[in-house]
C-alpha cells in the first residue's frame, strides 16, 4: 500500500508537467496494486513464522477491497471501451474551419450538359467564362490532442467524371463521428462552372 501511494504521488506530481499523458501511465499499470496488496500480506505472513499471526478482515476491510475492486474493474471497462478517450476528446477539443483544397478540372469541348449531384451536401453554384470547373470553400473540423488532425484532399469533397456529352461533379460528404459526442463535419462549398454548359443540380 505504500509503494502505491508513492506511485500515485509520483504521477500526479508529474501531471503537472506531461499533463493528463501522465495517467496512461497509471491506467496501463494499476493492477499491479492487487499485485501488492497481496504480496504485502504473503511476505508479512512469511516473516511472521513461529509467532501466533492471524489476518483478520473486518467489515470496513471488506467494503474498503470491494470497492476498490469495483473502482480498477470499471475504470478497466471505460479504458478497454474506449469510454474514457472519448470523455478526453470531448473535453480538450477545438473547434476549427479550414479551407478546402481546391480541385480544378478542364471542360472539354464537347461537353455540353454538368450534372450536379449534391445530396446533403451545402453547395452555392457560380458561373464564370472561362471553360473549367472551379471547387473551393471551407469546412469545419474538430481536433484535439487526443486524436491526430484527419488530411482531407480534394478528392474527399467531389469525384468528376465525363461520360460523352455530359460532366457528372458528384459532391461528397465528410465522415462523420460516430461514439458518446458524435460529430458530423460540414462543408460550405463554391463550385464555379462554365457559363456556356448546361447545368443540372440533383439535390
């Protein structure tokens, strides 16, 4: 019991310079406190040889290891469950918006008709001279410590495909979080298109 409240100072202590880093440490390692607790009874008892030596448990004693118990088995549950990293993440995280890399494709000439297809997907359509497609806009992420920064590139926000006269822009939407705080990203997207094509937006 000692040693294990000289391990437990010893990681708050440290917290206050790694900061919660330091209690992985404390979460991968607490069974060794059953480990302890039982050798220290185990060596006590071998020392005690030739002397009238009883352990004996009272009722505090037993309601003191039960909940204990309990305590190292339900923090082992939201550790293996991946409760207490979500509880983290929500805690620490930020809110952020960044730009979407931009895509930019030719048109050819013997396109005549873009389909637009934007399902739950927020667009606003422009329309410019020049012969190409423009996408671009900003999205909302959330980030923390916790959990590396997911790298988007254009291809997660539009597929384009050309089938004989007609040009299909098909809109994509971020993943989404799925867990105790879900999250679902957002997208505010521009496409520019030509304003000699055609153009149908299947919402």
């Amino acid at each position: 019991m000692g040693v294990s409240l000289i391990v437990l100072g010893a990681i708050l202590f440290l917290s206050q310079w790694r900061g919660p880093q330091a209690f992985d440490w404390a979460f991968t390692w607490w069974p060794i406190v059953f480990i302890l607790l039982g050798a220290e009874i185990l060596i006590f008892l071998a020392l005690s040889k030739g002397e009238q030596v009883r352990v004996k448990y009272d009722i505090f004693s037993i309601f003191f290891i039960g909940l204990l118990g309990s305590l190292c088995i339900g923090l082992t549950l939201l550790a293996s469950t991946g409760v207490l990293g979500e509880i983290r993440h929500a805690v620490a995280s930020v809110d952020q918006i960044k730009d979407v890399p931009e895509l930019s494709r030719p048109v050819p000439q013997e396109v005549k008709r873009i389909v637009v297809q934007s399902a739950d997907v927020q667009v606003r359509i422009e329309r410019a001279v020049e012969r190409d497609v423009h996408l671009f806009g900003t999205y909302r992420i959330v980030t923390s410590e916790e959990r590396a920064e997911p790298e988007y590139d254009a291809s997660q926000f539009a597929a384009i495909h050309t089938v004989g006269d007609t040009m299909y822009v098909t809109l994509k939407r971020l993943p989404e979080k799925r867990g105790i705080v879900s999250f679902s990203s957002r997208a505010d997207l521009v496409l520019v298109l030509p304003k000699d094509v055609t153009v149908e937006n299947q919402e």
